[in-house]
C-alpha cells in the first residue's frame, strides 16, 4: 500500500480491509502481524516501502470499496473462532474478496447483516453511543401483552449484565409476534430482554439496519449495496465516532 508518511498498524490493516482496528489489535497481540519480517508491536508505525503479513498473508492495498447485505440464516456464526464447530459467516458467504461483518447476529438468530472491507465503518455503526437504530422481528412463546410491549420500551433491568436497557420503540405485530427498535447492541440482548420479563424467543429476525432494509431476500442471499443506500449510509455516520465499540450487536 502507497503511503506518503507513517501510518497506525492497526488503521492500515482497517484501511486494507483486513479487519477492525479493534481486531487488528488482537492479531497483532497474538503475534499475527509482522512488518518487514519482525513481530509487530502495539501502536507501532507502518512506514513508506515496509512489507506487512497478516496471518501469514501479504497485506494488499484494496481494490474497492465494499458494502454488502447479507441474510444470515440460523445455524451461522459471525465469529471467526471455532469453539461451537459452527460455519461462520465468511466461509459460508465465500465471498471473492476479503469482508468481514459489521457486528454479530447470534447463531439462534437471523436476517441482515452487512459486510464490508471498511473497517473504520465498524465502530461507527456499532457504538451504543451514535444511536444507530436496527430494527427486529421477534416471535414469542406467548401472547404479546400491552404490558409486555411498556415494559420493553422503558428498557428492562438484565440482572446478569447488571444493566438497565435504553428505552426504545416496540410495537405488536400479530398475537405472539412484535418489532423492536434498539440503539444498543448488549450481548443476546433481545433473548434477555424477553427472558427477564419471562417470556421465551421463539423466532429473531433483523430486518433492517440503519436506512439498510432486509426487504424480500432469502435465506443464505447477498447483494451489493446500492449507489444511494451506500450515500445514505455514509450521510447517517458524517457525524458518528470510530472509537471501538463495547457490544457488538448481537441480537
């Protein structure tokens, strides 16, 4: 990759669409990441000229810009890790050029998930902090009740994160069935919401992500953004920070 002056290691690895910086700072810990043959070091300067191998792979300027949804069926992880022996999600998209996804979606769970080389647009999506709404189907073990639906929008005590939810928009759907809106991304948090108020998730589905929509796809399905979804999409994070996010957004 051409550059004029020094550059974080891990914004050139984001920038090449390797990873996250927050995971770029993993590999690099882990001794994944060596720079002109030496084992890199955190915080270190990738210079003008010097060769950088990522898991034993030359790191290779980007060619373009990638952003895609994908309908993520159950069964799926999105983690790279192999501890349940589950396909995750970039072996089963076996997408020509290198993309990772932007936040989780359970293995129980399904629908959008986006995926891109642009890991500086990560945290920007991520972060609990820039309000950044993803919208959910949930379908449940029992009647959805008014105050079920009250409780949920005022934000639910989770007793094992010891947290309180943000408040939110929920609104019923048919008798076991409703939408929910969040700006957060705790971990299982939808799961947890429902079990604390003791109902059990039968179905979770997430349709929509920012301006980006689920729409008709089908199972295991991707296509590429569009030109105005991309503009939208950009226009929605002109004012978000890139710091790393604390919850991946998991559903």
């Amino acid at each position: 990759m051409a550059l004029e002056k020094g550059i974080r290691l891990n914004k050139y690895l984001s920038d090449a669409g390797v990873c996250s910086r927050r995971e770029a700072d993993r590999l690099i810990e882990a001794g994944e990441v060596l720079v002109d043959g030496k084992r890199a070091v955190m915080g270190q300067q990738v210079l003008p000229g010097q060769t950088v191998v990522c898991g034993g792979k030359p790191v290779e300027e980007r060619k373009r810009d990638i952003f895609l949804a994908v309908y993520k069926p159950r069964g799926i992880v999105c983690t790279t890790s192999d501890k349940d022996r589950a396909e995750n999600i970039v072996e089963f998209l076996n997408y020509p050029e290198r993309v990772y996804p932007v936040g989780r979606l359970d293995k129980d769970s399904e629908g959008l998930l986006l995926m891109t080389n642009q890991g500086d647009i990560v945290n920007k999506i991520l972060r609990a902090g820039n309000h950044h709404e993803k919208e959910y189907a949930v379908a449940v073990s029992r009647p959805v009740s008014a105050e079920f639906l009250a409780k949920l929008r005022e934000g639910v005590w989770l007793e094992e994160l010891e947290t309180t939810t943000k408040p939110c928009r929920a609104w019923k759907t048919g008798p076991y069935t409703f939408h929910i809106i969040l700006t957060q991304g705790l971990n299982r948090q939808i799961r947890r919401m429902c079990r604390a108020l003791d109902y059990h998730v039968v179905k979770l589905k997430r349709v929509r992500i920012m301006n980006i929509q689920l729409g008709d796809m089908k199972r295991g399905e991707f296509r590429e953004l569009t030109k105005e979804e991309i503009t939208d999409l950009k226009r929605l994070l002109e004012d978000s920070t890139n710091l790393p996010a604390s919850a991946a957004g998991k559903g």
